[in-house]
C-alpha cells in the first residue's frame, strides 16, 4: 500500500514511517522540514503534495510542538487537518487514519 504520512518527521512520524516501510508499504513522507517540505497551513499546497504522492491511505501526525506553542499546534491540528482531509477527498483517498489527543 502507497502511505502518505503528514508530519513524517515529528515525534510519532519519525517512529512511524520505518515500521510502515518494514512491514512492506512505501511511504511518502511531508512535513514542514525534510525532503518533501509542505506548509500544511496552505492549502493549495497541501493539495499538490497529496496529489502527486498518489496514496493509497493518509496517515495524520500533525502537530506543532516546537516551543510549546498551544496556538500555532491548535492551528495545525484545525487548519492543517482541513487542508489534510479536503486534499485527500480531492485525490480519492479512501482511507485517512488520524492521530487523536485525550
């Protein structure tokens, strides 16, 4: 299965796209730093990126902890889940696993 992991390089991502890519799936990874920087508070952006990475399911590890900014992470997770969701509806995503807070 083609993955596309939102936020690949943060706390939970960094764990994550190893275990998805040794249990057999390619991953394509964005995050605001790293090979494939996407601003996930830009649509359009967020739209070209899953688009092109053509996945078979989304996986959201969205998050903005850098200084312990409650603002800019509520930002993230309202804005950027968003931008998430519509561009993965838009390119025929079926399937979007979301990370949840409690």
């Amino acid at each position: 299965m083609r993955v596309l992991v939102a936020g690949a390089t943060g706390a939970v991502g960094r764990q994550l796209v190893p275990r998805l890519e040794a249990a057999g799936h390619e991953v394509v990874g964005i995050s605001r730093r790293g090979p494939r920087p996407v601003d996930v508070l830009d649509a359009e952006a967020v739209r070209r990126a899953v688009a092109e990475a053509a996945p078979d399911a989304v996986v959201h590890q969205l998050t903005d902890l850098v200084g312990a900014d409650g603002a800019a992470n509520d930002r993230v997770r309202v804005e950027g889940t968003r931008n998430l969701v519509d561009a993965a509806r838009e390119a025929g995503v079926r399937r979007i696993v979301a990370q949840s807070i409690s």
